[in-house]
C-alpha cells in the first residue's frame, strides 16, 4: 500500500534527517530562522553603513552655510571636512582587533552612539573648533561599521554567498554617497542644516539602540544551530598560515612586498583627491562658475556615487573576461578618469554645462571601477593567510589621502582668495591641476606592478 505523500515536506524534515520519522517544528524553525533573521540584522547594518558614507561627503552640500555660520574659509572647510577621514582611518586596526575580541555587535552598537553624539554635536556646533572635534567623533563612530559587519557576515552567511552579500553592503554604503547629493540638499532646503543633521543624530541613536536589540555575533547567541559548511575542497593554491606567525612577522612580509607598496601609493594618489572633489568642491564649483541653484547642483553631484554603483562592478567583469588582465584594467580605468580631468584642464576650469553630467559619471564610474580593482589586485598579492593584514593596511591609504589633500586644497583656493561668497574660476583651476597631478602619479605609481599570474 502506497503512503500518502508527504506535502509540503522540506529536506530538514525529510526521514533521512529526521530519525524518528517526526517533522519537529521547533528544529525546522531553528534550521530556517537564521535564513530570515540573519536578513533582518543585514537591514540594520545596511541602514547604519549607508550613514556611514553620507556623512563622508555630506560637508561640499553644506559648505557654504559652514562659512557664512562660522566665517570659515576654503583652508578651514578642509579641516573641518578632514576631521573625518583622519578618524575613520585610524581607528581601523584598532576595530578590527576589537571585533575579534569583544565581537562585532558591542563594537558596532558602540561606535554607532559615539557617531550619534559627534552628529548630534555638529548640529549644535558654535564654533569651527566645535564643528571639527565633532567630526573627527563621526569619524571614530562611523569607522567601526564596516570592518565588524563583514566579521559578522562571516559568521552567518557561507562562505560562497559571502561575496555577494559583500557587495550588496557596499551598494547600501554608495546609496549613502547619493543620498548626500539631492536628497540631503532637500532635507537641509527644507529644514536647515543644524536641524538636519540633529534629525540624523536621532535616527542614528534609534539604530544604535536597534543594533544592540538584533544583533548577534553567531547564530548560537540566538539559540540557533550554526552554519553547516558547504563541502568546498581547498584550492591548491592555499596553504595554512606557518606556524608562529605573528603579528609582526605578517606585517614585515607584506611591508617587504614592493607590489604592496605600488597598490597603496596609487591608492593614495588616486583617492584622495577624488573623494576630496566629490565631498567638498563639487557642489560649490557647480553654484559659483555654473550658476547652478543648490538644488541643480545636488542633482549633478548625484552622478558621481551613481557612476561609482555602475562602474564598481563593470570593471570587475571586465578584468574577470578580458585576457589582458587586471592590471590593464586598472589602467585603463584610471586613464579615462585622468582623461576626464584633462577636459577640465583643457577647457579653462569650466567644461560646457552639457558635458557635466557625463564627466561626472564616467568620474564616478572609473571611481568605483579602480577602486574595487585596488582592493582585488592587493588580495591576489598575497597568500589567503595574509590577505586580510595586506587589505587591511592598503585601505586607510585613499583617507589619510583625503584627509591630507582636503586642507591642501583649501589652502590653494585661499592663495587665489574669494570674491564676496564665492571663490572665482581661477582658485576651483587651480584645484583641477593638483588633482590632475595627482591622478598621474596614481598612473605611474601602478605601472611596475607585476600581479601573478593567476590573477590575470
């Protein structure tokens, strides 16, 4: 006699994982819930991550109330901008050793109430001095998102859907990028920019609250079962860590490699100067030589972080299908955005208005294209033991960058000086020649690269 069929029944509930024969609801749930839950704490992440990068570049959407509020000058924004980046590079090593210690959630619900009170303080700043101490504590708060997040991806997700989820954060942290464009413009239109940014504050009190409430390190901190490893033979090429390796000894390896020290310079190069440009300068380049409203202008700004989404993962296909390897990729997307900068050279500082929006994407495009290329080539440097020091070392070089070239392009408006509220073509020229230099040396920096060759 033939059995009913079983409906509805899944592979956790099947006999051939159920010995007694019963579908224990309470062990399909506790298989089944990490798959949703762990989508909720994503959510979380994602919505603090995306904070994170909007206040990287939310200051060029303010800058001009910054100097009428403070009297500031073009050298006093770049501190005040900088402040940031000096922080949130800093406080890299340190978190990742935290996370590994106290666990992402602590470090993560930590750092997002410091950043809530470095946010809440710039909407009440007096003063510049205020205004920049409060972000450097945006920095130290929001510098302590992405490295535990990943740590607690590795933790419940697999190792062949880390990836994947990997860029879908990074794509939630360059939705930050866009919404400090327009909509922050919006928001700053219609309420002010001290009450905007005490709104942020609150909205990011609640998410630090939320972190602490969903968050867990592992699956068992919830009473689930763990992840269950997908059988993955190891690939040849790796190999365990040798024995006794410390952490000094895998710093002298990866500082001995002259191809890791060719990745970071270009790094630097390349950067600074570009986050510089998309944080600070756009906006008051587009209102002061375009004649762009700030509206206008939050919407061409846009481009850029839009063109980063287009160009991050564009660029990575290419170097995975094109036989000329990663490195002519690399190459190519930093002289299209050298290109890009040669038209603004070219045409006096001040390209036709029709130009923009596509010097803006393609900007924005070989932005996120050399960037995530920097990030793949430094990973295929090393050995799999090694990867995590080398990246980790190479990353804070595009801040420090910014933090540095920030202040320096302040100081080569000011030597121009400002005419009423705006500064003249002439100062923003000036900027462009630097950056221009800079996007060469990033060029040169990379051509004695030699990647192994596995990687291309």
């Amino acid at each position: 006699m033939r059995s009913p069929p079983n409906r509805g029944r899944d592979v956790e509930g099947s006999a051939e994982h159920d010995p007694s024969g019963i579908c224990r609801p309470e062990k399909r749930l506790a298989r089944s819930e990490p798959s949703t839950y762990r989508w909720v704490m994503f959510c979380v992440l994602g919505v603090i991550y995306f904070l994170a990068c909007l206040h990287r570049i939310s200051p060029t959407v303010i800058a001009r109330d910054l100097v009428r509020e403070f009297g500031a000058d073009a050298t006093a924004l770049g501190i005040i901008s900088s402040a940031y980046f000096y922080l949130y590079a800093a406080v890299q090593p340190p978190v990742g050793i935290l996370s590994d210690t106290l666990g992402p959630r602590r470090v993560i619900t930590g750092c997002t109430m410091i950043s809530c009170l470095g946010v809440v303080l710039f909407g009440l700043a007096p003063n510049m001095v205020v205004a920049t101490a409060a972000r450097a504590l945006i920095g130290i708060g929001v510098g302590g998102v992405f490295v535990p997040s990943l740590k607690l991806f590795s933790r419940w997700y697999h190792e062949n859907e880390f990836a994947g989820v990997t860029g879908v954060f990074l794509a939630a942290g360059n939705a930050g990028n866009l919404a400090a464009s327009l909509p922050l413009t919006f928001l700053v239109i219609l309420l002010g920019w001290r009450m905007s940014f005490l709104a942020i504050g609150a909205v990011t009190l609640l998410l630090a609250l939320l972190a602490w409430a969903i968050l867990r390190d592992r699956p068992e901190d919830r009473g689930l079962q763990p992840l269950e490893e997908t059988p993955n033979p190891p690939s040849t090429e790796e190999a365990p860590a040798p024995d006794g390796l410390t952490t000094l000894g895998r710093l002298r390896t990866v500082f001995r490699k002259p191809n890791f020290w060719l990745v970071t310079a270009s790094t630097f190069f390349f950067g600074g100067p570009a986050l510089t440009f998309q944080g600070l300068w756009a906006v008051p380049y587009l209102m002061d030589v375009h004649g762009y409203t700030r509206l206008q202008a939050g919407g061409v700004l846009m481009l850029l972080p839009l063109g980063f989404i287009i160009g991050a993962p564009t660029f990575g296909f290419l170097a995975d299908r094109l036989p000329v390897g990663r490195k002519k990729v690399l190459q190519g997307s930093l002289g299209l955005g050298l290109s890009c900068w040669a038209v603004f050279l070219i045409a006096g500082g001040s390209p036709p208005k029709i130009l923009l929006p596509i010097l803006f994407l393609l900007m924005g495009s070989c932005g996120g294209g050399s960037l995530s290329l920097y990030m793949t080539v430094t990973k295929e440097l090393f050995p799999p033991h090694l990867t995590g020091t080398a990246v980790g070392l190479m990353n804070p070089a595009a801040f420090f960058s910014t933090a540095l070239f920030q202040p320096l392009s302040g100081l080569i408006m000011d030597a121009v000086g400002r005419k009423g509220s705006a500064y003249p073509l002439e100062a923003y020229e000036h900027v462009f020649v630097a950056i221009f230099i800079s996007a060469v040396l990033a060029l040169l920096a990379i051509s004695p690269l030699r990647i192994p060759r596995k990687s291309g």
